[in-house]
C-alpha cells in the first residue's frame, strides 16, 4: 500500500506511517534534475526525505496542465536515475470518458 499526500504533508506522513508497511509516495515529480524550477519538486529531493514512489502520469496533470506522453518519460527517466526510486505510472481514462461507455 502507498499513499500520496501533498508534498507539504509528506514528511509527517513518512513519520506517522513509520513501522506500518505504508509507503509514502510524491504526487508528482519535476523533469529537471535541479535548478530554480518555482514550485517544482526533483527526484533528488524526494528521494532525500526517504520516500520511495512517485506517481506519473496521473489524468489530473495530463488534463489540468496539459502533460503528454513526453513529459512523462521524461519524467520517469529522471526517476529512474534516482537508486530506489519507483515509479507508478497512471495510464487510463478521465471519469467522464470512463461514464460515457
């Protein structure tokens, strides 16, 4: 089981969940190694408050902030550079494309 809080709250997270078998994970995760990226989260840093998955992909940022297929390798390459860093990549439908059937 893995759950992904906002980023702000990942830390106490990590530290309630401690000894449970719950892993924390990021919601989302920057393309760029490092740099001044405003608001942007890289997998150095999510691996260096000790959580171990980040989720890509996910219909949120591909529809509110128009995320590709592009962003998301890059993404998950980024990932994988980083040594035990996992990725769950969300691949699918949005809810109304889901009720349309």
């Amino acid at each position: 089981i893995v759950v992904f809080p906002p980023m702000p709250f990942a830390a106490r997270a990590l530290e309630l969940l401690e000894g449970s078998g719950v892993s924390v994970g990021c919601q989302d995760v920057s393309v760029e190694e490092k740099g001044a990226f405003t608001g942007q989260v890289a997998a150095s840093m999510v691996r260096s408050v000790g959580i171990d998955f980040v989720l890509v992909g996910h219909s949120e940022r591909r529809n509110l902030y128009d995320e590709r297929d592009a962003a998301c390798n890059a993404k998950i390459t980024r990932c994988l550079a980083e040594p035990g860093l996992k990725v769950i990549l969300c691949v699918g439908e949005t809810l109304d494309e889901f009720e349309s059937d």
